[in-house]
C-alpha cells in the first residue's frame, strides 16, 4: 500500500504493510497481537492432562460411586473449602483408589462452586505428561478458563516476553499465574490445584526433578488462594513434601493404607 498520511502537517509516502508490520520508508511500527491468552498459551499446553481430557476417558477415568469413601471425600471437601493448611498429600499403595479420589474431587469442583483451577494426571502411559515444558503454560491455560479476567494480564505477560515458555518454571509460574492474580482487584474464592500420580513422572533425559517443581508450587502459590492437593504412592515424594514443614508451610496428609477400596468407582 502506498499513498500519503498526515500527523500535524507531516506526510509520508511510500507506505506497505509486510508480514503484519507497518513500513514508513525505513521506519516500522509493530501490529500488537490480538489474539487472547487462550490463544497464545494453547501452542504450549498439554491437552491430554486435565481430569476430562478425552486422554483420561481413554484410560477409564472413574469417579466414586455414590455412598462410597464418604468421610474422606467429605473431609476432603471441606478441605477444599478453606479447612486446614493449603496442602494436601493423599498417598497410598497401588490399587488404593488415589487416581478415582483424585478424579471425583476435580469433577466435584468443576462441576459444583466451579473452583478448580487446575488438574493434571501424570501417567505412565503417556511419556509427553512428564514434559515439565508445558506444566505451567497448561496451568495458566485452565486457570484463564477459570477466570476469565485473567486473560488480559496473561496476554501481555506473553506479549512483553515471547520467550517466556523458555523461562525457569518458576519464572513462569511468577509471570503467567502469580503476577495476574495478584494484579487482580477482585476477591477471588478458594480455588483448588489437582495433581495426581507423581509417582509415575519420569525423570529421565535429565528431566527437572519432580520435587523441584513440588517445591515451586509450594512457595508460589500458598501465598494465594490456592489448596494444592496431591497423590502419589508413598515413596521419596512424601518425604521431600514433608521437609516443606521447616519453611512453615503446613500439610495434610492422608494414607489410605487403611481405607475400604473395594467398590469404590464408578466404572
């Protein structure tokens, strides 16, 4: 395109837009991107870990069946109403019902005071889970779903650092989640993190050891409000989580070593 334009009697010629920037002469101004949050993080996001992503369908996903593990799941919710320190660690051996807890209480969330701002399934069975990469970028994808308000600050998070996906996690987690929250006039309700089946992460490749991200979502986001719940099986995680204790961040814990498991989803 050319053809003159004006500003306070000053006119240029030779005006073309290339590539989404303007041109005057050897001048250029670049076009802002106008795409949404939801939009520049979904490059970058796990698809298949949240806790009714069609991956987890696949896997049989299962929830309680009605009447079943009620005074856990019954002490669980009002944990995730505001009782008791903002963690939570479930663990127990394989078979316990961990992943169907886990499953019922996201859906519960979800579906009920719509308070789940974040679920993911680590599995075995599916290697790129245990891509760390995408941890946060998925996190701020669904916490944006959650609260929709977000989404201009976390649009010009991006905008001001394209390499942001590139970062530490835990710059990721300050400029994609902590900075929006905190930028945030209104009051936000208890919002619930769910992860599950830590223990089957891989830390292979050189991967980012799982307890430094434990550790990230601990001292980022107890700060907020956030109730982070966890399960695993009961292995060096557990003992790592609990040394959190000595930086006055409190946990709960519930074994389910003991619990009823059979009949206990709904399949």
């Amino acid at each position: 395109m050319s053809g003159p334009t004006g500003h306070n009697g000053n006119y240029y010629s030779n005006i073309h837009i290339s590539e989404g920037k303007h041109y005057l002469g050897n001048f250029y101004a670049q076009e802002k991107d106008a795409r949404s949050a939801l939009e520049l993080l979904k490059p970058h996001i796990n698809e298949n870990v949240s806790y009714n992503s069609s991956e987890r369908e696949q896997e049989g996903a299962s929830i309680c069946q009605p009447g079943t593990r009620e005074r856990i799941l019954t002490k669980i919710q009002k944990w995730t109403a505001g009782e008791g320190p903002p963690v939570l660690w479930l663990y127990g051996p394989a078979g316990a019902g961990k992943s169907t807890i886990a499953q019922t209480i996201a859906e519960q969330c979800d579906k009920g005071p719509k308070n789940l701002a974040f679920s993911y399934f680590f599995s075995r069975r599916n290697a790129n889970q245990s891509d760390l990469t995408r941890f946060i970028p998925t996190f701020a994808y669904q916490l944006v779903l959650t609260v929709p308000s977000l989404d201009t600050s976390v649009r010009e998070a991006v905008r001001s650092d394209p390499s942001i996906f590139a970062r530490s996690l835990e710059t990721q987690a300050q400029e994609l989640i902590v900075k929006p929250l905190k930028a945030m006039t209104e009051q936000l309700p208890f919002m619930v993190v769910v992860i599950d089946g830590l223990d089957e992460y891989s830390e292979d490749d050189e991967k980012c050891p799982l307890e430094d991200l434990v550790f990230i979502l601990i001292r980022v986001l107890t700060g907020l409000p956030f109730r982070i719940f966890f399960a695993s099986r009961p292995e060096r995680y557990i003992d790592a989580i609990s040394k959190y204790q000595q930086h006055n961040v409190k946990i709960m814990e519930i074994p389910l070593s003991d619990w009823e498991t059979s009949h206990d989803v709904f399949l």
